[in-house]
C-alpha cells in the first residue's frame, strides 16, 4: 500500500488564530513643580512620581541657578521624562499647576520665548519617545509635594536647612537651653523693615536685589517716584 505524505492541517490549525494582545502598559504619574525666588532669581524644581498604583517611587528636587519659575517649570518636566525613560517607564502622566506649560506642551499656546524654545522642543522630543504621555493642569493644592521638595531645594542651597540630623539636634538642645525671652524683648527684637528698589516693567514690578521670602507672603509696597535721568 503506497504510503501517504505527510499533511501539514495540523501545523496550520491555529495558523490564523489571532494572538493574544500585549498588556497595556502601567501608567505612571508625575506631579511636577518649578519656582523661582525674585523671577528671575534662585530656581529649583521639585519631582513625585507615583506607579500604577498610586505608590510613590521617587522625589526629584535640584537647584538650577537664577532663572524664572517658566525655565524652572520645564526643567521639573524634563527631569520626570528622563526618570521615565532610564527605569524604562512607557507610559506617564504629568500634572503640572502651570497653565503656560501644560497648554505649550498641548500646542494650545505658542512658545514666545526664546529662554523656554530649546526646553520645549527637548521636551516635545522626549514625550513623543513614550508610548503614552498625557499632560494635564493642576490646582496648587492638587500639587503641594512637588512644590515643597521645589522650596528645599532652594532652601537647601541658601543653608537653611542642615544636612546633618546631630547638627539638627544640637540646634534642638541650644534651643532650648536659651532663657525664655518676655514678650516685651521679643516685640523689640522684631526686623526693621527694609527699603529696596525695584523696576516697573511690561506689568510687573522687579525686585533689584535678592529677597527671602516664604510662598505666599504679603508684604507693604509704598511706591516712590523717581524722574528719569536725562
């Protein structure tokens, strides 16, 4: 009896079958922040980054030189897209409180500036190497971790924070060895005010000298009039 070939039906049985799709990739979220003292002035930016399953796997601050609080904005947005890409992260979600970012990085806003063109288009270059990126606006409040690792940073540069917890403690322990002060001694000992000039330009009032000064503090302006030299 002539024998038969060998069929190949059993080979191509699932030949056609579709394959499994990939599981889509865990998104990530970064909260990013950027601030500077005097804009321009002493900058930082502050970084949290949370996994798909809202755990925080990393916080970014750096100090950046004297520049404004925009520069410093897209120097936290770069940092999150560079952690992204060297943990080999695909997919990322930023939330920003800057409404000038968000809407340039949207393409909703052009970029004017020649100081935020070559971050823009750095950071264009690098959210279009991830799979996913999605980029939304923020209420300062939504934002506050990535505002306060922003301000240590700054605060860290300027020395007011120690980096060594005995000098802490032994600022803890001076501290309280001091006498205890009556209220009249502490009124006295109460700062002078200071007296500094500042430029009126396109809106905004700039300060000619570095101030430390806390987020959100009021301060008194008297506005002194003086003729333009000739």
């Amino acid at each position: 009896m002539p024998r038969r070939p060998p069929t190949s039906r059993g080979k191509d049985l699932f030949a056609d079958a579709p394959s499994e799709p990939k599981p889509a990739a865990a998104v990530h979220r970064a909260n990013i922040d950027g601030g500077s003292r005097g804009n321009p002035g002493p900058a930082a930016y502050g970084v949290v980054i949370r996994d798909g399953r809202g755990e925080i796997v990393a916080k970014l601050k750096k100090y950046i030189g004297r520049t404004t609080n925009n520069v410093a904005e897209y120097y936290g947005l770069i940092a999150a897209m560079d952690y992204a890409q060297s943990h080999s992260i695909r997919a990322l979600r930023i939330e920003s409180d800057s409404e000038l970012l968000v809407k340039q990085m949207r393409g909703q806003y052009k970029v004017k500036s020649e100081d935020l063109r070559p971050l823009f288009e750095r950071a264009q270059k690098m959210s279009k190497a991830l799979d996913s990126f999605r980029i939304e606006h923020v209420y300062r409040e939504q934002n506050r971790e990535a505002d306060a690792l922003a301000n240590e940073a700054l605060d860290e540069t300027e020395g007011k924070v120690s980096g060594s917890a005995t000098t802490k403690k032994t600022e803890a322990a001076s501290s309280k060895a001091e006498p205890a002060r009556s209220k009249a001694e502490a009124v006295s000992s109460k700062p002078e005010p200071r007296k500094i000039q500042a430029r009126f330009r396109g809106g905004v009032l700039y300060l000619l000298e570095d101030v430390e000064l806390p987020d959100g503090m009021v301060v008194d302006v008297s506005i002194h009039l003086r003729p333009k030299p000739v």
